[in-house]
C-alpha cells in the first residue's frame, strides 16, 4: 500500500462520524449526535478548539494518524495546525505544490464565498471528475461547509469557481513509509548503506580496532576483514563468543 492509498484509508474508515453536542461520546460515530461542533478529531489535536469548525482539523487529523506528526506536518508544508484553511492553502502554495488538476492524496480547498472556506482529501480522480473525503459537511451536493459530518463526496473541478487548488504533499518524503519495494531499490540502499559504513569506518579506524579486538579475544583471526560473510563463518564466530563467554 503506498502512502496515498494509506492516508486515503484512513480518511475512508471515518466516513459516517458525526459531530457531537456536548463532550461526551466523542468516539463513538454516531452517538450524542448535535449541532456544536465537538469532536474526537478536536479531542486528538487541540482540545481547547472544540466547538470551532473542523474540517480543516480532520485533514490535520488523518495525516497525524497515517503518518505521525513530524511527517504528517511535513507533508501539509507545515500546515497541520492551522486550522484556517486560507493558511493551510497558503503553505502549499508557498512551496510551489499547489496545482489546478488533482491527483489522488491531494488536499482540495474549496472557496466560499470570496475566499477559502472548506478542505477535504481527494480520494479518487476520474475523468473531469473527483472524489473527496471531508469532515464537517454534509451528504448533499455541492460544497457544505459546516455540515456536521464525514463524508464522501464528488465534484467537477472544470470551470468551477468553488474549485480554488489542490494542494500536493510531496510524497518522496514518505517514501520510507511505503514497504513496497522493488529488489532493484532493495540492492541501491544495501550498496549505498555498504558504502556509508566502509567510508566512516576508514574515517574512524573502527575497521582496524575490532579486527585488533576480534583477533586478540580469539573469536576470529581477524583476516579478510571486507570478505563476504558465510553462514557457517558466523556460526563458528558465535560458537567462539559463547565458549569464551563461558570461561569466564
């Protein structure tokens, strides 16, 4: 699954959340359903916020719980605690990530009225045509800013004014998130770590100092330091060490 596809789930999985009246049931979808404002995605990020609308709050939210806070904030360009969605698109648009067609893991504003009024994340993209997972709205057409809600929800983004950006996280930077990796990729990042190690080893002298201490306890005899390692090589290192551990 990559990184989309998870924040994706996660914004799916609240679909059906219902905001509260009072403090109470938060977590629950659907119990202590009201008008005011109150949620668990508050509950999650600042508390002291509840009451205030949330949608910008539930994008914050699904990128905290996909993929932490330092990643999560990196990936909304820092925008994860704004809450104003004018701001939350203006970190996009700062670093040059903000874009007229969307893709899958975008993050959509919606103008209301005159400026910026509502987000949501764009789950799927289909022809002229896309799809959105959106708190604090409604099942009814078109945009609904505090709706009381999850939702999923589609529109046109051709030649609609309510359609403002989309903004795009930068997804290689959660690429080490993504444990679908090809072999190719697999052996780059072996190569590249063997190097790294050598290069801070030579620079160190730590090759030399554990090919001293290995040679001087007699669990190896130090030869052939960057020889490949067999696995009966190992046994036998490990069969040092414990005789050696035994003896006191």
């Amino acid at each position: 699954m990559t990184a989309k596809e998870k924040l994706i789930a996660t914004a799916r999985a609240e679909v059906g959340y219902l905001e509260k009246k009072s403090n109470s049931n938060l977590y629950d979808k659907t119990a202590n359903a009201g008008q005011n404002n109150y949620t668990k995605y508050w509950a999650d990020m600042t508390p002291s916020f509840q009451t205030e609308p949330w949608c910008d709050c539930f994008v914050g939210w699904c990128f905290l719980k996909t993929f932490g806070e330092k990643l999560g904030n990196a990936l909304l360009c820092g925008g994860m605690f704004s809450y104003y969605t004018p701001t939350s698109a203006e970190c996009f648009q700062k670093k040059g990530q903000y874009y007229k067609v969307p893709r899958p893991g975008d993050v959509v504003y919606f103008n209301v009225g005159k400026k910026i009024g509502h987000t949501a994340i764009v789950a799927w993209v289909n022809g002229d045509r896309f799809g959105t997972i959106e708190g604090n709205t409604s099942g009814a057409s078109g945009v609904i800013p505090n709706g009381g809600g999850v939702c999923e929800k589609s529109y046109c983004y051709i030649n609609n004014s309510y359609v403002n950006g989309f903004g795009r996280p930068d997804w290689t930077l959660a690429e080490e998130e993504d444990f679908c990796m090809s072999y190719e990729k697999f052996v780059e990042y072996q190569h590249r770590y063997e190097n790294e190690v050598k290069a801070e080893g030579a620079a160190k002298g730590i090759e030399q100092d554990v090919q001293a201490w290995a040679r001087a306890t007699g669990i190896s005899d130090g030869n052939q330091p960057q020889a490949p390692l067999k696995r009966w090589q190992l046994w036998a290192i490990l069969r040092a060490y414990d005789k050696r551990k035994k003896e006191g």
